[in-house]
C-alpha cells in the first residue's frame, strides 16, 4: 500500500512538472508574439534613424516591444542580426535590407523558423517575404529627370553627372533605371558622368570632387540619395560650380538645404511612415490578419 502511494505521487508530481513546463513554454511563446524584430541597414543615415524612430513610436502605440539591430552596411552582421531575433523569439521582422542579393541569406534564416518577414525601402531578391513597403524607387528617379529638364528645358545642350547608390541594392538600381528612362536616348542631353558613391555623403564629396576634376562641364546632379547629394553640394561649393543639384530622400539636412537654395530639390520619401507601416502590418501578420506584398509609399517633389 506504502508503495502504490509513493507510486502514485511520482507519477502526480511528474504530470505537475510536464504542465509547468508546457504552460512556461506557452508563455515564452506568447511573450514572442509581443516582440518584433527590426535590422536597419545602417542607423549612420538619417534616413534609416527616421525609419526607426517612426517604427518605434508606431510599436509603443500599438503595446509592442520593438527590438531595433544595426547591421553598419555589413550583409554578415545583418544575418547574424537576424540569428539574434530569432533566438529572442520575435513574432516578425522588419528588414531594411544592406544588399538585395545577399539580404536573401539572412531572410532565410527567419523562414526556417517560421518568422514572417517585411521588407522596408530595399526589396530583397531571394527568400520568402511576406510584405514589401516602400516608395516607388523606378518613379522617383524619373521624376528627378523630370525636375531637371523643366529646369534646364532653355538650354540646347543638358550635362548631366549621376551618383549612384551602393552598387547591388534594389533602390540604386531602380533610381538609376527611372531616370535613365528619361534621359537616355535624347540627342540634347548626356550624362557626362556616373559613379557609385554608396549613399555616402563623404563618399558623395569626393567622388563629386573627382568628376569636377575630370569633367569640369556639366549643369545638373541627379544622387540617388540625400546624403551624397550633399557631399555634391559641399564639393560644387568649394569649386565655386553653380549647377542644379537634386536627391533623393527628403531628409531633413537636404529639406534645409533647399530651403537655403543651395540645393534644387529632394525626392521626398517619408521614411518614418515606411517604420509605422512596417510595425502595423507586421502586426496584422502575427494576429493572423492577411496584408499586401507589395505597399507603396508616396513620394513628392519638394523644392524650394
């Protein structure tokens, strides 16, 4: 009888402990679902600082912790990013991609535990992605072509100089294919000049101090983004080279230097909305709610 009763509370206290440790994991797993993941490309932009802190202030809103990872321009560390939420157990990832092509490696490491992914401003070109909100990249870059040839249409003969963005990231490619769609094939107007300058305003410095030494004579600069649309302007400066300078972004650097008539205009994303969304519809994922592939982003034409 001693013994059946001994049996009897092994078998009771085991059954306890199974609970305890099914309901715990239950809870961890819940807890997971709270929790979102966010890896910015680089936070040394602020443009991404803007998509960040619009991210933020959309997660507080909504009673979501938002963990934000910086992946500094390196496709390695944005995969080890990646690897880093997941152990955390998030519910989703927001993916600001670093490159396109390689963003796909760190994008798989979340399908394989079954993470829902959305991409923010950069796409990526392998993986499976639930959601991708951003502007229209192939649109804005057209749009600059636009803005320039308004601006220069009494001139015969259009020069212009291109600065790209980071060689393999879908918003170079599709900037540069907008706006190429404008002006190629033109008898009155020639890009004299097309360099990468990686979103980079240093960058954006020196290689516009390099073309001005090799092609003193051009009217207009199209950057595929802000930041090197002012590295462009400070080198012009220096030069002392009036021509008509426009980015891509709206940042608020560029919006002042407009403002100030140093710089003709910025494509004007709205980087902080792409953060909200970003959290709004990785919230929709995870209460099981259906969302677009594909959300666009205004853009608009701010000049002075």
């Amino acid at each position: 009888m001693k013994k059946r009763s001994l049996k009897f509370l092994a078998l009771a206290l085991t059954s306890a402990l199974m609970v305890v440790g099914f309901t715990g994991c239950g809870e961890k797993k819940s807890a997971g679902k709270n929790k979102i993941g966010m890896v910015v490309s680089t936070l040394n932009n602020p443009f991404f600082v803007s998509m960040k802190e619009g991210a933020e202030k959309k997660a507080k809103a909504l009673g979501y912790e938002l963990v934000v990872l910086d992946s500094q321009n390196d496709p390695a560390k944005e995969r080890s990013n990646v690897e880093d939420l997941v152990q955390q157990g998030v519910g989703a990832v927001l993916v600001n991609p670093t490159d396109s092509d390689a963003v796909k490696n760190a994008i798989q490491v979340a399908n394989d535990s079954e993470i829902p992914v959305i991409t923010l401003d950069r796409q990526s070109n392998g993986g499976t992605v639930a959601c991708h909100i951003a502007s229209d990249n192939v649109k804005g870059g057209s749009m600059a072509a636009d803005f320039i040839l308004d601006s220069l249409k009494d001139k015969k003969e259009i020069k212009i100089v291109e600065l790209q963005g980071l060689p393999g990231a879908s918003a170079t490619r599709d900037r540069g294919e907008g706006f190429h769609k404008v002006v190629d094939g033109k008898s009155n107007i020639k890009v004299v000049a097309s360099q990468p300058a990686d979103f980079d305003r240093q960058k954006g410095l020196s290689v516009m101090e390099n073309i001005i030494q090799a092609t003193p004579k051009f009217d207009a600069v199209f950057a595929h983004n802000d930041e090197m649309a002012l590295g462009a302007v400070k080198a012009l400066k220096a030069a002392n080279k009036n021509v008509i300078v426009v980015g891509f972004d709206g940042t608020g650097d560029a919006k002042d230097t407009v403002k100030k008539g140093n710089m003709a205009a910025t494509m004007a994303q709205q980087p902080s909305v792409m953060g909200e969304m970003g959290v709004d519809n990785a919230v929709k994922i995870i209460k099981g709610e259906k969302v677009q592939s594909k959300i666009p982003a205004e853009l608009k034409v701010f000049k002075k």
